[in-house]
C-alpha cells in the first residue's frame, strides 16, 4: 500500500461569510483547492501550487487546521489529508487546469459543509482549530 500527502487551502472571503470551492470533474464532487503533494515538494508549496492551479489565485498559507486519515482502497493508498487556512495575494478567479476542474464558486458555509460532509465541525470549525505548521530546515 502507497502513502500519499494531500493538501486542502480553506480560502474565506474578506467578510469570512463564504468559502472557495472547486468542482472536480473526475470525481463529480467540490471540494476546498487542493490535491497531491509531488516529490519533493513541501506540504504548504503543494497547497500554494493546487491553489493557483485550480483557482488562478496566489495564496499565502497560514496555520494547518486538520489532519484526516483514509484508507484508499481503490487506490491501494494510505492517505493523509492536510487542510491550512489560506489567504488570497493576488490573481484573478480564473481555471488553470481544465483538465481537472470544471468550476470554481463562492459558497456559504452551509452549502460548503453540505458537499463537504467529511469535517465533523463542520469547515467553519475547523478555523476555531488551527495549529502554527512550521517546516524545519
């Protein structure tokens, strides 16, 4: 069985009433931005780098709020998913990968919480959780 690292960027907008969402057209589903962590490739670069392709924004990555745990097993994958709060720097909304995301949408936290059933807090909770990530060099 691999591991594999996944990164989620909770991005809020200025008035933290609504969260950016992505739909992802191989699952079918929306999630936060995120995805796999490459080779070599810190945690909070894979969650800059995820953010900008499927939402066209710089974000700068701030505390990590949780740490979820999954067997994947049509993967045959041990995963580790890491979600950080992040804030927007500069971009447009725009798709960079195509391939991947279908949509990107401002939803309240309600909505977000409904297609996102996996946070016990709810995602909004998950602000009230966060931890300072420090990467060691």
């Amino acid at each position: 069985m691999k591991r594999v690292d996944v990164v989620y960027s909770l991005i809020c907008d200025e008035r933290n009433e609504r969260i950016l969402m992505v739909k992802n057209s191989k699952r079918d589903d929306w999630s936060m931005p995120g995805g796999g962590v490459e080779k070599g490739e810190t945690l909070t670069l894979a969650a800059q780098r995820e953010a900008f392709e499927e939402t066209g924004l710089t974000v700068q990555i701030g505390n990590l709020l949780s740490v979820n745990e999954s067997f994947l097993e049509n993967m045959d994958a041990h995963a580790l998913f890491f979600t950080f709060k992040a804030e927007i720097r500069s971009g447009e909304i725009a798709i960079q990968d195509t391939a991947t995301i279908d949509e990107i949408a401002w939803m309240d936290w309600e909505t977000a919480n409904r297609l996102m059933p996996y946070h016990p807090k709810g995602i909004k909770g998950l602000l009230k959780s966060s931890i300072p990530y420090v990467l060691e060099k």
